[in-house]
C-alpha cells in the first residue's frame, strides 16, 4: 500500500504570526510559511492507512526551495519519504497547473517506484491512494485535489471523515459529510487507485492495540527521521518530470484575478439602549422596534 | 465480531511501580504482554507522599528490575528520619532513622510523574520484545467476562482484549479489582486520605537550610496537636530542588471531626519549623491528594478471582508501620511475585494456577504477614476500643502519665523506634495525638518562627493543576443528594470546602414550597480522582476516560 500526500505551505495566518501592510495586505516577507492546517488531516488518514495495512507514505508538495520545511512539518506527523517540485517554471501557478504539475510527479513517484523495487511484485506502478487536505488557508478554492483527480483519472472522496481501505479486495471504504454538513453523513466505497480529500473533522480511529502500539513506533520512527529530512528528499525540477513550460506555472494557469478587495471590516462600536424588562411599555416598544426586522407581517 | 478480538498473553492494567514490575517479570519471561495506562502518560495519575523503600528481606525491589532506577528517576535517598511531637509552638524531636533503616536496603524520595514515566519507558522497550507494549491514554473499565469466566479486559478506548492474565495494577480505585468483587469503598475507617503540597526550593537552599549533601535526603513526619485532633500526621521530604509537604490522616476521622484536609495542610506549612525551613522560598507547584488503603485492614488475603491478579494499592497492600508508609515497594514485590506466578504455571502449562500460586508467594516470601502483622489483630481488639482510648489518654494526661514520659525522657526516642512496636500501635488517638502532645508539652522546646508567607487558597491550588475536561461526560454521579447520605463529601473531599463554590462538592439550601432543604451537588471539573467521595458519599465513581482529567506534573 502506497500512499502520497499533497500539501502546500501557506502564511501562517494565526494571531502574532501574520503580518498585514495598512491597506490591509498581506506581508508575506513577514508572515512565516507552515504547513496548510487543514493537510494534517490528510497525513493522519494516510498514516492510519499505514499502521492498519502497512506500506509506504510520500509526501509532495509543489513550490520555492524554502518549502523544504514545510515538508519538514509533514514529515514531524509522518512521512517515509518527501518530494518536493521546485522550478521557476513552475511559479505562480493557479489550480489548474498545479493539478497537472503536482498529477506529473506522482506519476513519476509510480515509475521511479518501477525502476527502482528490486522486486516489482511489491510495489504496483502507481500509488495506491492519493491523499489531500479540504482547501488551502490561503488559495480557499478546494479545487487542486479534485483537478488532480482528474489528472490522474482517479475517482475521488471528498469531505471523508473516516476510512477504511481492503486492500485485498482493491476497495477503499469511506464515510463522508454530505455537502460538508456534519449532521449527514454517507458512506461510500470506490476502488483503488482513489483520491481522498479529508475533512477537517477527519478522526483517525484505532481500536486495537496492536494498531496504536505500531501508531506509536511509526510516530517515534518519524520523529527519528525528520531530524535528517534532507536525506530523505527528492526534488524535481520541471524538465525532470518532462512538463512542457507552456502547461504550467503562470503560463499554464487559466485564472486572471482581475483585482483583490479588502473586506471591510466590521463597526468595533454599535449603539446599545438598555431595556427595563419590568416595565411592559419598554418592552412593547423594543417589540415595535423589531416587528419590521421579523419578515411576514 | 467476537472471534476478532485481539489476544494478548498478559494486560497488565495501569501503569505504577506495581504494574511497572508486574510487565518487566512478565516480559523478562517471555510472556506476551501489553500495558495499559489511562493517563497521558506514567506517572500523570499517581501521587504518593514519595518515599519508595527497597527492604533487604524482599525478593524484588525496584533497583533489581530496573537497574538505574535511584540514579535516574529517584529525587534524594532518605539518610536522616525525625519525628517531631508537636504540643503548640514546642517541639520535642526523637531522632527514629534506626526504625528507617530497619530491613531498609535503600529508601529514595521521589516524584511520581519522573519515576512511573522512566519506568514506563523500560517497561515499553521489555514488552516491545514479547510482541506487547505500553499504551497510554487507555481506560479500562471492566473486565471481560465470557461464560461466567474473566476472559480479558473491556476499555473505551478499544475493543475488548483477551488475555490469559489479567494484572490489576490500577491503583486505590481499582475499577478491577471492585468488579470482579475483591475490594469495596465502604468503610472510611479502612481508608487513609493523603494530601500533598510541591514546593519549589533551590537545591543550595535545602543543602543549607537542612544540612545535607548531595546525595543525602530527610524525611519529618509530624504528630501532636497541630491537627485539630484529627487522627494522623504531617510529613516533609527533601527532593533535590522542591519539598514534598503533606498531610495523612484516617479517613473516618476526618469525616468525624468534619475538618477540611487543605487547612490541616495549612497547619503544618505554617508551623514554626517549617516557616524556618521555607523563609523566603515558599512557591507551591502542585497540590494533590489520594487515598491510602490500610493493609492492616484491608490487604486482600487472596488477590486473585480467576485470571484476574491484584496487586499494590489495587489489592490494598499498603503499609502503614506506626509513623512510617510503605506501600511501593510492596506493589512491587507483589507484582514481580504476580509475574512471576504466571510465568510458572504457563511453565506446567496450568496457567490458570497463577492465582493461588500468587497467593502463596504472598505468604510465603513474608508480604502478608508484613501487611497484616499478627500483632496488631491482638492490639487493636483490645486497644481500639473507645473505653480504652479514654482511660489511656486519662492516664497520659494526667500528673502521673506526665511524670512517666518525663522519666522516660529521651529513651522513647528508643521506644518509638522499635520496629515491633510501630507494628501493633492501635489506630487510636492515643498514638497520633495525645502521646505525641503530652511529649511535647514535657519535653519539648519552644520554637519560634513566623512564616513570611500565606498558603496558597484552594482557589488558586486548583487553577495551578491541569485539567483535560472530558466536556459533558463526568465521571462520577451522586446517587444521593441529601446531605446525610452525601454531605460527609463537602468538607472531606480535597479540593471542596464548606463556603466554597469552586470545589466539587458543595451544600445549597434549596427551598420548595416553603419547605427548605439542604442538598449536595457535585461538579467533577476540580476533581484529582482520589477516590475519598466514593467512600464517604453515595456515588457512582468511575475514572474519567483515557488521557481525561487531573494531569499531576509532580505527583
């Protein structure tokens, strides 16, 4: 069972880390990059799948050589090895191009993976599961994972918040939030190879012993292992993973953001007036007041 | 579903010394053995006044199984014992480290958050080897039972085990021991409550002000007056930069005297001695509390139903030799003695022998008989009566008993140091307040010392603990809200008083139909699980949930 896990670094938009200019614009010289919060989750899926049916779990992230250490931060959850896709080419991307780039390098993953296994028997041509966070904190778009998808033709689940993967049976079982809403959820079954995104309210679930006290060695093997991340990552440039220039980057990117808007931000004073509740002349008027605001009458 | 249950050789349950050494002998006999530990971590859920002995007459100590352990996970060794007879400001000490160092191979200070953690840490790496290992964060709360027969453990946290032993190491509320019908939380007079106070001092600060080295260590223990005439006494140990200060007292006779264990606690930190000792360097870090069973009533004869083996506080072996508490070493002792049991009769392919063959060692390597001495079953038929108690302290008290600890003068101090004596004193308040007081008021010597500082409030004791909230989900009920089933809870609990709303348990008057009533409630969120409510109140106690509740950094 081999597992991938997209991330991407993003500013780190908790209190006393973010910085903005006065027009309200983000510094990002400034603001320190992490790890998308939201990928975390997608790193305990994947490690689960692991502890539960064994294997292997690659972390990928596309951007500037400095997110080396966002890859440093996933592997501190878990990791058996990082790949990082850096080149000018591919800067300023939007969804779109990040989905053919990030689908170039697990495809690469898959035939490095052919090459290189001393017995092909063990490892399958491509990955098994592709794993991917519920949106970037900063893009928002919660496209890249489903056009990823559809780079590699794979069927994807989205909003998971539980798994279960037999991988004797080549069928990936997950429960799902409908729509997002965690009141409905469904569960549904592919195949493998899928694509997962997880939801934030993802609960990895152990149950037996055997499986936390693996959880537990796995965690402190990785921990062992992100003190050398380095050795432990490949970095490919685009004409490593064969992209034509034009498909990729700001050239490949479909998207014109035509202009960015602050948000205005709310009034910090509103006016208040103080109501007696024992007096019912006050209280009829506050009823008055309202009537308007209450929609039918 | 059933037939997909996991299966371990041995789960041994909870953590401690008891289960520490129960899962080394499991595992250095190559059973298959998984730990499990409810609390963050080792260590987080225990608290003991924090002297640890290894006796010279024992089979196992803590040192034999975990070589390293004084060096490594021990605060100071225990090189001079004091006993301080209090009668107001005067103080009359007996120099008892001969009764210490009776059978004493070693004895060590300790915090407990250090020690079970360390230990834990060997534990993991041992049981690692045998195919197990140590899980924290999981509560088992019952046992597995299948045909009538205890088949393994059920947890919230995981599906039910199975296991050819079941180790109960699970401390004073020992959900496993109370299931399977070998412990019960009726009597106070069975219990001892402890109550403890961490107090941060600089390490030249304790060399300077109690005179010791660096690999020298005291202990005080503290009995007279100074406790309202509750039945029991004060300690204080050297740690290498903290004081472990406290208090223990029969539980019965707290609830009798209706006294609030942290103002108890107050009166010792704030008698002379120790205003002298903390002038200047009173920071308190931790508060906590437990209960202590009585061995001499209470330690199980036969700890053991089935595959289910109790040991230490779990099957009440907790010693209280006069002034002096041992109760790790023989959790200890007892579970190398349950491991070893088990790894026989695997060994005759008769496991479920385990049990009485575990009983036997008990005997026979002499942990019984130190548990419930012979002696104290003829003292306390005779010494435990009330008519008894008022003619001996009528006796102590008056003109002729004081000439006679006058003439006695400093040969008590040799008195007090019998070992055979400490065995059978009666648990009256003849020993634990009237002797010690009228020694004082003979004997003793004014000390004069204002503390500089105030205790800290329970307030502020409770906001310094740490607390995960299970949110929703409390751990106890209160089954009867009356005052006279439950209202013993609100002055007896540690961390609730009378007048105070920040507790768990306080009094409301409620008031129905022009009829006024006074009931208990009960909010766990300040609870350190101690156990006390379950013996003094109407409850349904249980432990909060893996990894939920107090979190002790000392302990």
């Amino acid at each position: 069972m081999h597992s991938v896990v997209l991330t991407k670094g993003v500013p780190d938009f908790r209190e006393g880390q973010v910085s903005f200019d006065e027009d309200g614009h983000l510094e990002r010289g400034a603001t320190p990059t992490v790890m998308n919060p939201n990928d975390e989750f997608a790193l305990e899926a994947a490690l689960q799948t692991k502890v539960k049916r064994g294997g292997r779990v690659s972390v990928m992230s596309m951007g500037p050589p400095g997110y080396e250490s966002v890859l440093e931060e996933a592997m501190s959850v878990y990791a058996d090895d990082l790949y990082l896709l850096s080149d000018r080419e591919m800067a300023a991307a939007d969804t779109w191009s990040t989905a053919i780039t990030l689908s170039a390098g697990i495809e690469k993953i898959g035939a490095a993976d052919e090459q290189g296994s001393s017995s092909p028997a063990e490892e399958s041509e491509e990955p098994d599961l592709v794993f991917a966070g519920f949106k970037t904190a900063d893009g928002e778009t919660g496209q890249t994972g489903p056009q990823t998808a559809w780079c590699l033709d794979r069927s994807i689940v989205t909003h998971v918040v539980a798994l279960d993967v037999e991988e004797d049976e080549g069928r990936l079982r997950a429960k799902r939030l409908v729509e997002g809403d965690p009141d409905e959820i469904e569960t549904v079954e592919t195949s493998l190879p899928a694509f997962v995104v997880t939801d934030p309210e993802f609960e990895a679930s152990y149950r037996r012993a055997e499986h936390r006290l693996r959880h537990k060695e796995l965690r402190a093997e990785t921990e062992e292992r992100v003190e050398n991340y380095e050795d432990h990552l490949t970095t490919w440039s685009a004409e490593e993973l064969d992209l034509d220039p034009d498909f990729i980057g700001l050239d490949g990117s479909p998207t014109i953001v035509s202009g960015v808007d602050p948000i205005p931000k709310a009034p910090s004073e509103r006016e208040a007036t103080a109501v007696d509740p024992d007096d019912p002349e006050e209280l009829h008027a506050v009823l008055e007041t309202m009537r308007p605001l209450a929609g039918g009458d | 579903m059933t037939d997909d249950y996991e299966h371990y050789e041995a789960v041994v349950v909870g953590a401690g010394p008891g289960g520490a050494a129960a899962a080394a002998t499991l595992a250095r006999n190559d059973v298959e053995t998984l730990v499990l530990e409810r609390g963050v971590e080792a260590g987080s859920k225990n608290v003991s006044g924090g002297l640890v002995y290894a006796e010279e007459s024992a089979p196992y100590t803590l040192s034999d199984l975990f070589p390293g352990f004084r060096e490594a996970a021990a605060e100071r060794p225990v090189t001079d014992y004091y006993l301080h007879n209090v009668a107001g400001d005067r103080v009359k000490t007996f120099d008892i480290t001969d009764l210490h160092d009776h059978d004493t191979e070693w004895s060590e200070a300790v915090l407990r958050r250090t020690m079970d953690s360390w230990l834990a840490e060997r534990v993991h790496e041992l049981t690692r080897e045998t195919g197990g290992g140590l899980l924290t964060d999981v509560r088992v709360e019952g046992l597995l039972r299948e045909g009538g027969e205890i088949t393994g453990v059920t947890c919230e946290e995981l599906d039910p085990i199975r296991a050819d032993l079941v180790v109960a190491a699970d401390g004073v509320n020992s959900e496993l021991a109370r299931d399977a019908g070998l412990m019960d939380w009726e009597e106070p007079e069975e219990w001892f409550q402890g109550v403890k106070a961490v107090v941060d001092v600089p390490e030249d600060v304790i060399a300077e002000r109690f005179g010791i080295g660096d690999d020298e260590g005291e202990a005080h223990l503290f009995s007279g007056d100074l406790f309202e005439g509750v039945r029991g006494g004060g300690f204080v140990y050297t740690n290498r930069d903290s004081l472990s200060i406290g208090t223990v007292f029969h539980l019965d006779s707290l609830v009798a005297e209706d006294a609030e264990p942290h103002e108890l606690l107050d009166e010792l930190l704030t008698h002379p001695l120790l205003a002298e000792w903390l002038d200047g360097h009173y920071d308190e870090v931790e508060y906590s509390a437990k209960l202590v069973p009585d061995s001499k009533k209470v330690a199980h004869p036969a700890p053991h139903r089935g595959r289910l083996l109790a040991v230490g506080d779990a099957a009440g072996q907790m010693q209280a030799q006069g002034p002096i508490i041992k109760g790790m070493n023989h959790a200890v002792t007892a579970g190398a003695l349950a491991g070893e049991a088990f790894a026989e009769a695997k060994l005759r392919n008769d496991p479920a022998s385990a049990g009485d063959l575990y009983e036997r060692k008990l005997r026979e390597e002499g942990v019984m008989a130190k548990l419930r001495p012979q002696g104290y079953r003829l003292t306390s038929a005779l010494g435990e009566r009330e008519s008894v108690t008022d003619l001996a302290d009528a006796v102590l008290t008056s003109g002729v008993g004081r000439r006679a600890i006058r003439l006695l003068g400093d040969r008590l101090e040799g008195l007090y140091s019998s070992p055979i004596l400490s065995q059978i004193v009666p648990d009256t308040r003849t020993p634990y307040v009237t002797m010690p007081t009228v020694i004082a008021e003979e004997l003793g010597e004014r000390v004069d010392a204002d503390p500089d500082y105030e205790p800290k409030s329970l307030l502020d004791r409770i906001g310094d603990l740490t607390y995960d909230t299970d949110v929703g989900d409390p751990h106890i009920e209160l089954r009867d809200t009356s005052a006279a089933a439950s209202g013993a809870a609100v002055a007896a609990c540690p961390v609730s008083a009378r007048d105070f709303g920040g507790g768990c348990y306080r009094e409301e008057t409620r008031k129905t139909n022009g009829h006024e009533e006074t009931v208990v409630s009960l909010d766990t969120q300040p609870c350190v699980e101690c156990g006390t409510c379950a013996v003094v109140a109407d409850t349904e106690w249980e432990h909060p949930r893996g990894g939920k509740g107090v979190e002790f950094r000392q302990g």
